[in-house]
C-alpha cells in the first residue's frame, strides 16, 4: 500500500477513533462523579451507560478487550461499594 493512501487511512482512523475515545472518556468521568456525588439509582444508570460505552469502543477496536473488562470491573465494584454504603 502507498504511503500516502496509508496516512490517508490511518488519519481517517485516528479520527473516527477519537470521537470514540473521546465520548468514552466523558462517559467515565462522569461515572465515577454520580458514585461519589449522587443517588444509587443515577450512578447504576451512569455505570451501565458507561459500561455499553467501553464495550462499544472495545467492539470497534479503539481499545483493547482487555482494558474494557478492566475498566468495567472497577467501576463495578465501587458502585457495589456505593449502594452498599448508601
């Protein structure tokens, strides 16, 4: 493959993977806020948004499996140990 048609690809990529990236990380901040700050009912509602948010990016390859179910498996446990504590 040409150079060129590979910078091509490879910018057309990095940008449709930012958006991704970008969203995800949104996503997850705003998670770990409502654990902190708000209700058990809108921290499992921002968890399983964010959740849906990793296994899409996961899905589409912009971040690894591994790192989704990583990511997944903490934010799981501190909304265990948020309901626990509310």
């Amino acid at each position: 493959m040409p150079s060129e048609r590979s910078a091509r690809v490879t910018l057309r990529r990095s940008l449709r993977n930012r958006v991704v990236r970008r969203s995800l990380r949104t996503s997850r901040t705003k998670a770990q806020r409502v654990l902190v700050t708000g209700s058990a009912e809108e921290a499992q509602a921002a968890v399983k948004k964010t959740i849906t948010d990793l296994d899409v990016a996961a899905r589409k390859g912009v971040i690894h499996a591994n790192k989704a179910a990583r990511t997944k498996s903490r934010l799981a446990k501190k909304l265990n140990a948020a309901v626990a504590a509310a």
